[in-house]
C-alpha cells in the first residue's frame, strides 16, 4: 500500500508533464504576436488590420465547423492550414521591412 501511492503520485505527474509538453505552438495566440508587432512599429496600420481580419476570417470557420456538433476531418485539415498560412503572414508582414510612423 506504501509503494502504491508513489507510484501513483508518479504516474500522475508523468501524465500531466506530458500533457503539458503536447500543447501545440499555437497555445499562444497571434493576437499577442500581432499586439507585439503593433507595439514595436514592425506593423502598419494596413498590415495590421489585415492580419487581424484574416484571425476573425479564422475564429468565424471555427464555430461553423462547430456549430453542427462535429468537425469533420476536412474542417479540420482547411482550419489548420487557414492557420498556419496566417502564422507565415504575420512572420513576414513583421520582417518586411516596413515600418510605423
């Protein structure tokens, strides 16, 4: 009975250690990459409303890929690459060059 509760105690760590390390890159949102930007003067006015259209364009595709109760393998693969092609786009509107007045 000792040598059970540690080991329990063991397991339950190992399993929340790993469930931390599997959070996917996106856990922090492009909003604060964007905000970050905003902040630096590596965005435009333009460059950031563009931006911040496209992650409303992306949160819209989610609640209607949700609102049947069921996200289909395909909702699933256009969600993911909609994200991704809007995580290049905030990396290469902040390194353009461009920059606020």
């Amino acid at each position: 009975m000792k040598t059970l509760k540690p080991a329990a105690m063991l397991a339950l760590a190992f399993i929340l250690f790993s469930a931390a390390q599997a959070q996917p890159y996106y856990a922090h949102t492009d909003k604060q990459r964007i905000r970050q930007g905003v902040h630096s003067g590596a965005l435009t006015h333009k460059e950031t409303a563009l931006l911040l259209k496209k992650e409303r364009a992306i949160k819209k595709d989610k609640q209607l890929a949700r609102a049947d109760g069921k996200v289909t393998c395909k909702e699933r693969k256009k969600m993911k690459r909609d994200k991704r092609a809007t995580d290049y786009a905030i990396y290469r509107k902040k390194h353009n060059g461009m920059v606020r007045n």
